[in-house]
C-alpha cells in the first residue's frame, strides 16, 4: 500500500469517527515511528479540520463529509509514491522521548465480566484444562468486544476489564457496552455447547457497567505504566 492510500484510509476513518488515536493509526497500518510522524504531518498540514488532540490523537473538528482533498501538485513537483516495505540493513529510526500527555476528563463506561464458580471449575479440571477453557472464554469475549470498539484494561484471572469511551470514544458508548454485555452472555452460551461435549463443563457469565465521569492518563512507573 503507497502512503497516498494510506493518507486516504487515515483520513476516511477520521472523518467517520470524529477522532483516531495514533496508536489506532499504527496498528491498522502497520506503520513505523517514521510514516507514523510522516502521516501525522501530512494530515495536519493538508487539512485543517484536523487538531492534534495533546499528542495521543486527531480530532475532525470540521462538519461530516465537508473533507475535501488537497490541491494535487504540479506534474513537474510530484514525488512517487512511498511504499511501507521495511529497509534491509538499516535500523529504525527512534524518536526523542517526549513527556506524557497531560490528563483528561472523560466521560466513560466501564464493564467487567467474570465466571461465576471458578473455583469450583478449577476444583475439577486439571490446571491445563483451566487454561484452555479459561483462555476460549477470554478469546470468546475479546471478539465481541472489539466488534463494539472496546478497549480490553486489564485481564484479571478469569475477569475482563473493559473501557468504552478510551481511548476511543463515541457518542453511543454506554449502548455499546450494554450490547457488548449481552453479545458476550450469547457467545458463552455458544461456547458452552461445545465445552459441554469436549469437556463436560459449563460455563456462567456475570457482568457489572457503570457510566460516569472519570479523569485518565497515564500512571506508574517508567516501565510500568497504566
């Protein structure tokens, strides 16, 4: 993929969405250090609907669908096109360590889910077996989670923590949640019919939301950061 495309792809997302996160960006494009700075400035520069949101995003401040492209430059000032293929031989580039972002308010939702009984699965499985259904029931509602663009916190044992409204937000965030909460009630249930005939278990789901205002960022240590 050229990094035209890519630009292109950048900026139909953000005009969907309202925000990205650069995190969002490197992942779906896979993106170094590098075209992830080269996308950044490329964005900002062309279209200034778009504000850098303290360094963790872009935000579209401008009306839906009003995302023109920029003047094409004269034939003769055309660079080619950039493609993402990885140099042999040569080491990526690191970029100067910044300071965190400062915190913000948010408004979100928050949802854990947990298995009712784990210890008395535990009691009759072997830990192996633990695992495996453990790590199935976590694989269950890891999908369905992202299918509501939830972000996954923390795994804690047999738990889930799971933020809506960071680090992407949307309008419908506690819908999403409660939507989440029961497409991973209608997984376990999938999931049960076949534990129960591999392994003669069955498992049960509780789940807890709550909506408010909550202030985020980073905190911890240098190597350990939440």
């Amino acid at each position: 993929m050229t990094f035209e495309e890519i630009l292109d792809q950048a900026i139909a997302m953000l005009q969907r969405r309202g925000r990205v996160t650069y995190q969002t960006l490197r992942l779906q494009f896979q993106l170094d250090e590098e075209h992830l700075e080269a996308l950044k400035d490329a964005i900002l520069f062309a279209y200034p609907q778009v504000v850098d949101a303290a360094g963790r995003g872009l935000v579209w401040n401008g009306d839906a669908g009003a995302i023109s492209p920029p003047t094409p430059a004269s034939p003769q000032s055309v660079e080619p096109p950039v493609t993402l293929a990885p140099r042999e031989g040569t080491a990526s580039s690191v970029p100067p360590e910044q300071s965190p972002p400062e915190a913000e308010r948010r408004q979100l939702t928050v949802l854990f889910c947990d298995l009712v009984d784990s210890t008395v699965l535990a009691s009759r499985l072997d830990p192996e077996e633990l695992r495996e259904v453990v790590r199935a029931y976590q694989e269950a509602c890891a999908k369905v989670i992202a299918r509501f663009e939830g972000h996954i916190a923390q795994y804690l044992g047999d738990g889930l923590l799971v933020y809506f409204g960071y680090p992407m937000a949307h309008e419908d965030d506690a819908q999403r949640a409660v939507r989440a909460g029961l497409g991973i009630v209608e997984a376990s249930g999938q999931l049960n019919t076949r534990l129960t005939q591999e392994r003669g278990v069955q498992l049960a789901v509780r789940l807890g939301i709550h909506t408010g205002l909550v202030v985020v960022g980073e905190v911890g240590g240098s190597t350990r950061q939440e």
